[in-house]
C-alpha cells in the first residue's frame, strides 16, 4: 500500500496549480493573439497591396536590413547578459537564436494570417532558407532540386494555391500560446528558486526538468506550422536540438553543483515531455558523444524532411 505524506501532497498541489496557470495564461494569450490577428490581418493587407512592384520590393529590402539589425542586437544583448558565462552556454544561445530570429519575423506575418508578406528568400525559414537560395543557380522552379525544395518549399498539397493560404489560423495560435505559457510559468519557478538558492523540484520541475525548453519548443513550432515551410521547419528542429544541447550541458553544472540531490531528481523526472522518462544513449567517450550528438541531429532532420515529403512540398512563389 502507498503512503503519501503530506510533503507528497503539498508536491502534487503545487504541480497542478502551475499547469492549471499554464492553462489559464495561455487561454489569456490566446485571446490576445486572436485579437491582434483578427483586426489587424485587413488593414495590412490594404496597405500591403497599396504598394506598387518597386516599392514593394524597396520597402521589403528595408525590412530585411531591419531583421539584419535584429539580429545583430540581439547577439549583442545575449552576450552582454552571459558575459560571466562559459562559452559553451554563449555558443548554444547566440547560435540557436541568431539562426531563428530572421525566420521568427517571417514566421510572425504568417501566425497573424499574412503570410504573403514572408520575405524572399527568407519565407519564414530564415538564414537557412536564405543560404539555400544563394545556391540556386537559374531561376527554373525545379521541384526535384533540393536546394529550391529548402528555399521556396511549402509543405502541404496545394499549398500554395489553397483558398486558405495566408488566412489566420486557430491551431498555430493556440501551439504558440500554450508554448508561451509554460516558458514564462517555468521562467517564474526557476527564478524564485534561483534567489533562494536551492532547486527547483516542485511545481513544473516536478513533471520535467526543462519546461521553459518546452514551452521554446511549442511557440517556435506553433510559429513553423503558421508559416508551414520545409525551411521553417528545418530552422525550428535546428533551434530546438541546440537548446537540447543546452540542457545537457545545464544539467552538468547542476549535477556539479548540487550533487547527490541532483542526480536523484534527474533520474526519476522526465527531460522534457511531461510524464515520458526516456533518453537516447549516450557513450562515455567525449569525442564519442560529439559524434552522438551529430548522428541523432541529422538522423532527425532525415526523419522531419522525410515526413514532408511524404505529406507533400509545392514551390513557394512568394516574392
């Protein structure tokens, strides 16, 4: 027979009030970002289209160097803030939101149900879509070259030319408020427990040990489904393997720094999906491991390119 104490219980009440303020925050988000894309989808459009060709092309080439600069700020930002950091922490954090952060502009017009104003090249996959574009030797839309398949690939048959293309859509808003809701729930936990100075085991952390990497996970992919193109989806597996890396290496300094307490709790609680406690295996060996790391990534973007292709890729047009 089970015996709960009441250290149990006080645990269990913690964790099913953080998710259901994880419910009740998204449900806010949600609301929010049905607001913003229901009312502001037609003005744009109007203005958009406002435009004649050239100086569509000039105010799109302006934009670009605006994510340009985006970017380079923030990379500026990051490494300010982390400046006390190891450099492994710096490496996983800058590359991963430097790689994503061109996409996310183009990933934003198409959650809010404008997704003809993804830039080209980069429609909504970013730098990734960007350099796949530069290897595009002719202007032929060939639909078995891999290169145009990367850079102006939509996923889905008909894609292209479906009645809802660019319309706002119910599931990426709902994915990217859920995600949104667990990264600033988690964010809140981990940072009281940090100005305590002890670990975070309760509450979230009681389902899985990264919940903001979750929620990072969920907003970023509600933001590819928005967007649906093989690049975005390519840029949001590569964002997402990297802060996977970075957990690993979190947990190496918390194992270090908390010890025996540490280790117990990562032993009995999933990594990242609640209730899942699964792992890939791992060898001892560093350069092994590095090696690991490398097979699973691209053993994973065989797999997702493998799943687009089976539900189908027609040439994005959007200019």
């Amino acid at each position: 027979m089970e015996i709960v104490t009441q250290a149990d219980k006080t645990s269990r009440t913690s964790t099913a009030k953080s998710w259901l303020a994880v419910l009740a925050l998204a449900a806010g988000i949600f609301g929010l970002l049905y607001a913003v894309a229901k009312f502001t989808a037609e003005p744009m459009a109007r203005w958009f289209y406002r435009w004649d060709d050239d100086w569509t092309g000039i105010s799109l080439a302006l934009l670009s160097v605006l994510i340009l600069a985006l970017t380079i700020l923030l990379a500026a930002v990051v490494a300010h803030g982390f400046r006390r950091q190891r450099i492994e922490r710096k490496a996983l954090i800058l590359g991963s939101w430097v790689l994503y952060l061109p996409a996310f502009v183009g990933d934003l017009f198409a959650v809010g149900g404008l997704s003809y104003l993804m830039l080209y090249p980069a429609a909504g996959g970013g730098l990734m879509s960007a350099a796949a574009s530069l290897l595009i030797r002719n202007d032929a839309m060939v639909e078995s070259d891999w290169r145009n398949w990367i850079a102006i690939g939509r996923v889905g048959h008909g894609a292209v030319d479906r009645p809802d293309n660019g319309a706002w859509q119910i599931a990426p808003l709902l994915i990217v408020a859920v995600g949104l809701a667990i990264t600033i729930v988690g964010f809140v936990q981990v940072f009281k427990a940090h100005r305590e100075k002890r670990l975070q085991t309760d509450g979230m952390y009681a389902t899985l040990r990264h919940p903001q990497h979750l929620g990072i996970a969920l907003w970023t992919f509600g933001l590819a489904l928005a967007a649906s193109t093989t690049a975005a989806y390519m840029t949001w597996f590569t964002m997402l393997y990297l802060y996977i890396l970075l957990a690993f290496w979190e947990e190496k300094g918390l194992s270090q720094h908390f010890g025996g307490s540490y280790d117990g709790y990562r032993r009995s609680t999933p990594f990242m999906i609640p209730f899942v406690n699964i792992g890939l295996p791992l060898p001892e060996s560093r350069w092994w491991r590095v090696a690991a790391f490398a097979g699973y990534y691209f053993a994973g973007l065989a797999i997702l390119c493998l799943i687009m292709m089976a539900i189908g890729v027609d040439a994005n047009l959007y200019a």
